[in-house]
C-alpha cells in the first residue's frame, strides 16, 4: 500500500461538508423527469421503488466506507491498482475514468436538452455548452474546496424548492395510491432498478474520501445525505402519483417540471421557468465533482496537469454534446449510462468489498507466517 | 497556459453576440389570450383567437382573427398572416370548443396544448354553446376585451364554487386516467353578456350530453369538497314533513351559503359494482319561505331530514342520468381501481361496468345557524 495519499490539512474539507457533497451530487438532472421512467415498472407503487433503490444507496455506501476505511487514506484508483495489480488496476481505474466522462456528459446534455425544449427552443447547443463548460472550468481551477464550497451553496439556495410541491396537492387524490403493493416484487425491483440514472453521484466518496478531515464521521455524513436524498425523490414520487393519472404520468417527459408549471405567483407567472434556470445551480456540483473524480484518476495514470487535463476533458465534451442531438439519443444515452452505472455504482463496490476483506485477511496471515518465521 | 489566456478570450467572445435569444417585446407581440377551435368550413381546423395588442400610446385593442387550416400551429402561422404584430400564446388562459367540434373528438386538441412547454397547465377549458366563431366576434356594448372578459367569468365562478373547474391539467388528467371522463363548463352568448349555461359531459374525449347550470352543485358535492358554497333547492310537497307547519304549501324554495361538504366513497360489492356515497354538508341557511321556526330545534331536524332527502334524490337523479350517457365524471372509476386489486382496468371495461352501477346516496345535512335575524 504505498500509493496512499498525503494532504496537509489545507486541502481537506470538514466532514460535516460531505453531507452536501454526497446530497447534491446525488441530485441532478435525473429529478426532472424520474417518475414515469419508474413507473412504466412499478406502476403506482413507484413509490416503494424509490424507497428500495434508497435503501441500496445506503448498503452500497456501506461497503464503500468499509472498503476505503481498510486503506485509511486512499480513494477507488489507489484501491484497485492495490488489489489487482498494476496492470488490471489501471485498466479498472480507466474504465471508472470513461465512467465519470460520461455521467459528466449525460448531466450536461440533458440540461441543454431541458433548456431548449422549455425555454429557448432556438438556442443552439453549443452556445450553451461552451456557456456551462466555462463556468464549470473556473470552478475546477478552485480547487476541490471550492467545489465543495458549490455543493455547499447548491443544496442551501436550492431548499426553497421542496415546499413548492405543496401547491400540486390541491390537484391531488390518494386514491391514487391504492392499492398499495398491487405490482409483484419483481416489477418493484425493476422499478428501483430503473432509479440508477437519477440516484446516482454518491460513489464521489470512493474519490473523495482521502480528502476528509475526520474520517471516524464519514457514514454519519454519508447516510445523512442518502437518507435526505430519498426523502426528497420520495416526496416528489408521491405528489406525481396523486397529482397525474397513470396515463397522463407515461406521457409526460418532465413529470417534476410539468408539476412546478402549475405554480404562478403574482409577480411570478409560470414558476417552472425559474425552476429550469435556477436548475443550472443543482446540476453544477455534480459536473464540477465529476470532472474532478476523473482528474483524480487519470492523474493516476499519466502526468497531467489540472489546467491541460481540464481542458482537454472539457473539449471533449463539447464536440460530444454537438453529435448527440436528438431526444431519442440523448434517451439512449441515458439508458446505457443507467445499465453501466448499476454495474459500477451499486454491484462492483460490494464485489470490491469482499475482495478487500479477502485479501486483508490474507495478507495478514502472511505477515503472521512471516513473523512466525 | 497563462500566456494563451488571452487568446481564449477572444475565442469566446464572439459568443456573446451570438447568444442572444429571440426576444417578445410588449409592444411588438399580440397576446393570444382566448383560442376557440371548431370544425373548419374548408380546411379540418377553423380557430377563433382574442389577440391584445399593448400599445403604449392608446389603449390596447383586441382583434379577434379566423384562420382555417389543419393543425393549431398552421393557424397561428395564418393569423400571423393578418396581423401587424408577432403572436404569442404564453399568455393564454381560456381554450373554448365549437359544441360540434367537441362532440366529434377533443382528444388531439388536448394533446397539442399539453405538448407546447409555453402553454401554461392552469388556462381553462370550455364547450361553447354552438360555435366559437359567433360567440367571439359579436361586437359586445360593454366588453372590450372578450379574451380577458372569458377568462375573468371562468375563474370568478370556480373560486366561487358555482361551476366546475377545468383546467387544462385536469382535463388531461382525466382524459388519460382509466376510471374518469372529462366536464367542462358551457358558455354561450346571451343578448349582450356572455354566460355559462351548464356542463358539457364527455365519454372518452367526446361530447355526449349536457348538465344544467344548476346541477353543477350535485357534481360538485360527489366530486370532492365544498369550501364555502352557495346553492338553493325547492322541496316539494311529498317531501315537506306534515307537521312541519299548520298550512302546508306546494313547495318551499331554500338558499344555503357558506356550505362545507365531505364526501365519502366506498365499494362495497365489486361485482355489481355497487358503492356507498355518503355526504356530510355542514351548512347556514340564509332564506326561507314561507317562514319556518327555525328557533325550534325538532322543527329545524326535520327541515333537516327533508332537505338531506331532496338532495339524495337530486344527487341519484344526476348519477342516473351520467350513466345513462356513460359519462364517469365522478371518479368512481377511479375509485373502483384503487379498491379493487389486480382489477386492470381499462376505460372500455369501466363504461361497461359502469352502466350497471349502483350507488347508495346518503346525505346528512346540519343547519349550523341561520342569519342574524329568526
């Protein structure tokens, strides 16, 4: 283990800042337009299905925290070339790299995609690409703190969002709740499956995890954040349920949004507008985290600076966002991310973890041999 | 890196020029406030729109334009064509319907407004009586601007509970749910005002029949809960206990306000389908006539009773004459699919099921108080 990663206190955040790491990466994109991708399975008992995929985000962060506490202070790349070797480690870690372009990019476009089918139907993709990689560029070059700092600000600014979903209750019945447990498991499971996509942004631990100050309160943060990030998609799950028809859920493509258009204030006459451009703030920490947990990696793997690395990274994305142009890729897109991500994010980390624990305790029996000897 | 910095920034600045958007000046847009579609005499689609033009300098106009082509979008294409100033419909809040329109299939119109992100969920919808074409262009003495006039009528009238709320939300909601078809009120012109005449009830998108004005208090009490309404009834001579008073008359016309309802719904045989409604109104009674002593607490149960009776029977009379047009504009579709597992229920199954339907009208009314004068 001799690749693990020194800091001076600096360059650690607190740990009580994992909270809003964990939280607003996990929050993004996907909360749009979730709710009938996981009804098409799970019909009105969708609900259950967003309980199940939370209830998988807390045991996948479990095995997280306990894989990365055997390292004391090292993150997944570190892990991997550990475990298996230089060669098959590195081949993971960039296989995980890939993984954090492409989330990066899926959030990305799918903003671009909610702006030009809400607001500007004439802006073209690229003026807002190069818009947000811009901003997303100057966050990098902060530093990891400033990041957090974003994450930090993300979720305090973005609070005044959940009471919003009281206004569609006054359109809504509980009869549409019943009855409860109507689907079989089967279809339950496929439903919480079908959560990946939008429940996913909390394996940012596995690279964030050397850069906190007090690690002993990492899974007290950490449960925190997916306990809160369940109640919000929870919440938002229910009042889709009561508020549309099971019809009228299927056809819509931003259930939430759709939700937010009925809200008008006197000074303030479609609310969903502000919603769609204020969303700009929920998405930006987890673009920001994603670029930097590919940093992390490929510093692993090559001699790279920040600024070449993120400009590079970044230029990929844009020409990326230029060839996928249509609704239907972009759905594509999300779909594939959503079947690798169940791989990466929630199966590998327990697999990781049982390969740790063998091996720590094979190690440790070596040692003890070599003691003995 | 630093020394390319500069270079960077002038790679990027042409994009501020670019960037601008498409921009909708007050004064260079017409507001389509009120669309009216019907059947074209030519083309499949003829839509009537209250267009306001802000001018700075007078006061606003509104142009009612009539376009004729096969989908929405060409129509607003085609009254571009005739007017001076760019149409938008960010500010539409009132969809009206040619009665003949509306009796041949609503669904695609319903379709196309829930589709456009720029139409908001909560502009009503209406049937207007005959065609919207008439109602619109009539030169009205004292409405200036109809679009807005519409609009107002509509949404004083749902505030105050005396007509049924239809916004595009919920019509769409309906429209795609299994157990449940759509209402909307029905307008029409009358001498110099606009008025609504009552209810136009649908089956699977299309027009069946129509509700009287004042049936919309019984739709309403099954449909869900009273805040503060207003309603009168009359009770007829079967109805008037005997005793009630010494000289008993052919009828006696009652007004109630500040009338708070909850409904109760249950299944209680799936076969059948058979259900329970049971209705408790709280209510004040402010008219009466002949006078009744309402300080007497016996006189004022058995006012009680009688009046709970009047309304089941009015109540029943309302449901009986939905199912005999198969219109489910109560719910009870929705609500036998949540009460029933694994009932996989479709709108063709639900109406056949529906004809069947029975339900138990009960309803327990409470005068709380009279005015401030016995």
């Amino acid at each position: 283990m001799n690749n693990t990663i020194q800091l001076s206190p600096k360059d650690m955040i607190n740990a009580y800042l994992l909270f809003f790491v964990v939280h607003s990466t996990q929050i993004g994109v996907g909360v749009h337009g979730f709710q009938r991708i996981v009804y098409q399975d799970a019909k009105h008992d969708a609900w259950i299905s967003v309980l199940l995929a939370g209830l998988a985000t807390h045991i996948v962060a479990f095995c997280m925290i306990k894989t990365l506490e055997v390292y004391g202070s090292n993150d997944l790349y570190g892990i991997q070339q550990d475990v298996y070797g230089k060669w098959i480690g590195n081949f993971l870690n960039s296989i995980y790299i890939l993984y954090c372009f492409v989330a990066f990019f899926s959030v990305l476009r799918n903003y671009i995609e909610v702006i030009q089918a809400w607001i500007f139907p004439g802006i073209s993709t690229w003026f807002l690409s190069i818009t947000l990689l811009l901003i997303i560029i100057y966050a990098f070059t902060g530093g990891l703190r400033v990041m957090v700092g974003i994450s930090f600000f993300s979720v305090i600014l973005a609070i005044w969002v959940i009471p919003m979903l009281v206004f569609p209750l006054k359109f809504s019945t509980m009869d549409s709740l019943f009855p409860i447990l109507e689907v079989n498991i089967i279809s339950l499971l496929k439903g919480a499956h079908s959560m990946t996509f939008t429940i996913i942004g909390f394996e940012i631990l596995n690279i964030i995890y050397p850069f906190i100050k007090d690690k002993k309160k990492t899974s007290k943060y950490t449960h925190l954040a997916l306990l809160s990030t369940t109640f919000i998609y929870l919440s938002i799950m229910l009042v889709s349920i009561m508020y549309y028809t099971e019809g009228k859920l299927l056809k819509t493509v931003w259930a939430t949004l759709t939700l937010f258009s009925f809200i008008s204030f006197p000074f303030m006459e479609r609310f969903e507008f502000v919603a769609v451009c204020f969303w700009m703030l929920i998405i930006l920490p987890n673009l920001c985290l994603y670029l930097w947990a590919a940093y992390r990696g490929m510093i692993r793997l090559v001699k790279v600076s920040s600024t070449k690395f993120v400009w590079i990274f970044s230029t990929l994305a844009f020409f990326g966002t230029l060839m996928v142009q249509t609704r239907p890729q972009i759905n594509t897109m999300n779909t594939y991310l959503g079947k690798a991500a169940f791989y990466i994010v929630f199966v590998y980390p327990v697999l990781l973890y049982l390969i740790t624990m063998l091996k720590k305790k094979f190690t440790s029996q070596k040692e003890q041999n070599n003691e003995k000897i | 890196m630093k020394k390319y910095r500069f270079y960077f920034i002038i790679l990027f600045l042409p994009s501020l020029l670019i960037g601008c958007v498409e921009t909708n000046i007050l004064d260079r847009v017409g507001l389509v406030t009120l669309v009216g579609y019907d059947v074209g005499k030519e083309e499949r689609m003829a839509t009537t729109s209250a267009v306001r033009e802000v001018n700075p300098e007078f006061q606003s106009n509104v142009e009612v334009v009539t376009t004729e082509n096969s989908t929405s979008k060409g129509n607003r294409v085609k009254t571009n064509r005739k007017l001076s100033k760019k149409v938008v419909v960010g500010q539409m809040r009132v969809v009206l319907f040619g009665e003949e329109l509306a009796k041949d299939d609503i669904h695609r119109y319903i379709d196309a407004h829930l589709e456009n992100p720029t139409v908001s969920n909560s502009l009503y919808m209406a049937v207007a009586e005959g065609e919207v074409a008439p109602l619109l262009e009539y030169e009205y003495q004292n409405i200036d601007d109809i679009g807005q006039h519409i609009f107002r009528l509509l949404e004083q009238n749902i505030e105050q509970e005396n007509m049924i709320s239809s916004t595009l939300h919920e019509v769409g909601r309906d429209l795609y749910s299994e157990g449940e078809d759509i209402f909307m009120p029905i307008i029409k012109r009358e001498e110099e005002l606009v008025e609504l005449s009552g209810i136009a009830i649908f089956k699977n998108g299309k027009m069946v029949s129509s509700l009287r004005p004042e049936d919309t208090f019984y739709v309403k009490l099954i449909g869900g809960n009273y805040k503060s309404g207003t309603f009168e009834t009359i009770l007829t001579k079967e109805e008037i206990p005997d005793d009630l008073m010494k000289n008993k008359p052919d009828e006696i016309p009652i007004a109630f306000d500040a009338l708070t309802s909850e409904k109760e719904l249950k299944l209680i045989n799936k076969n059948t389908p058979e259900f329970d409604l049971n209705i408790t109104i709280k209510t004040r009674l402010t008219e009466i006539y002949p006078d009744v002593n309402i300080g007497d607490p016996k006189t004022v149960k058995k006012l009680e009773e009688a009046i709970s009776k009047n309304l089941s029977r009015e109540i029943s009379r309302v449901i009986a004459y939905c199912q005999s047009v198969e219109s489910d504009i109560f719910a009870f579709g929705d609500k036998y699919r949540s009460s029933v597992r694994n009932s996989k229920l479709t709108k063709e199954k639900w109406h056949e099921l529906y004809k069947n339907m029975k339900v138990n009208v009960k309803v327990d009314l409470t005068i709380l108080r009279s005015g401030v004068f016995e």
